[in-house]
C-alpha cells in the first residue's frame, strides 16, 4: 500500500513564519538525505494530523509529491503540541531503493484467545514490547510483524529472535535477546489460590 502526501516548497523560514503558516492551516516540514540538500516544506494540517493517526505512515515508504515531482520517504520526527491537537513540524527522509534503512516497525499480536496459557491456565498476555526495531531495503520494509501467541503457555515468553521475520528483513537487537510477550498470572490470582488452600 503506497501512502502518497503533497507539499509545497517553502520560502519563509523562522518562528514568526511557521506561526503563520500554522495560522493558515499549515505545517512547516523539512526533508534530507539521499545525497541532496534539505529542503523546507510545507503541508496541509488536518491532511497531516489524519494521516499521523494511521499505524502504518510511521512504518511506510511514503511517495511524496513535493511541487509535482515524487519523492520516496520515511517519516523520522513529529512534534506536536503539548495539550492542542496540533501538529508543529514534521521530520521526513530522503529514502535510496538501494540502501539499507532502520525502522521501528509495530508488532501485532494474533491468538492470545486460544494460547494455552490464556485458555488453560486462566493467564493474561503482558505485552513488553510494542515495535521492534528492523534493518532492510526500503521494498522490503513490512508494515506490521505478527506474532503468533497460540501455543504460548503460561510462565513461558517469546523473544525477539523467535518472530517470523519477511524475507530480507533483520531485527536490530540492542544487548540480549529481549522478550517481546510473556503470558503471567493476573495480579492477586495467586494469593487467592493460596487462601482457597488455607
């Protein structure tokens, strides 16, 4: 699925013209990399706030159409406001088909219904991690990696090094092999097992 946003080149930078580009109902961006210069941008607010509320712009390719010409990016910072559903800048970067990039990518959990644990043991699924991070070409980039919880047991974890990754797809694995879910007893169950014996 190819993610397509439009912006325009901006002339005017500093404080006082992002605030009223921000007035008119625009956002100041910037995009680099890819062996060119940054280049000022600027985009429509309610398209970019929409489009930021989707999993799936944080961990595409997207094709932006920047003054009619189309350029693949990854989008690599946003800052919104503290308290407003504003968005007040956005980061992208430049992406070359033929190098390597680095993406945290969401994980999406599937079969915590019929894990043993869960089904037999009355267990709940602790989710540690959410996204992990991945090395890849930008055409191998995968949206979502799922993990399969279904023959998870209680007491019993998967780790990083146990998901299914897309062919051509690396996790980066900061120190050990760290675990992505675990299926634990909820809290207080075994107290009141242990006052059912006494």
């Amino acid at each position: 699925m190819q993610i397509e946003i439009s912006a325009t080149a901006r002339k005017l930078q500093g404080t006082g013209a992002s605030r009223r580009l921000r007035l008119a109902g625009r956002v100041p961006g910037i995009v680099y990399g890819g062996g060119k210069e940054a280049q000022a941008i600027e985009l429509d607010h309610n398209t970019i706030y929409h489009q930021l509320a989707r999993e799936a712009f944080h961990s595409s390719i997207l094709s932006l159409v920047l003054d009619g010409k189309k350029e693949q990016v990854l989008l690599r910072d946003v800052q919104n406001h503290p308290y407003k559903p504003l968005v007040l800048h956005v980061d992208f970067q430049r992406v070359d088909a033929s190098q390597k990039v680095h993406m945290k990518v969401p994980l999406h959990f599937v079969n915590a219904d019929i894990a043993p644990g869960v089904k037999l043991s009355s267990g709940i699924v602790s989710h540690v991690m959410t996204e992990i991070e991945v090395s890849c070409l930008p055409g191998n980039l995968p949206e979502y990696i799922q993990v399969d919880l279904s023959s998870l047991a209680l007491g019993h974890s998967i780790h990083i090094s146990d998901l299914k990754l897309p062919e051509g797809v690396e996790a980066i694995v900061h120190g050990d092999d760290s675990v992505v879910a675990a299926i634990v007893l909820p809290r207080g169950a075994v107290s009141e097992e242990a006052a059912s014996e006494t």
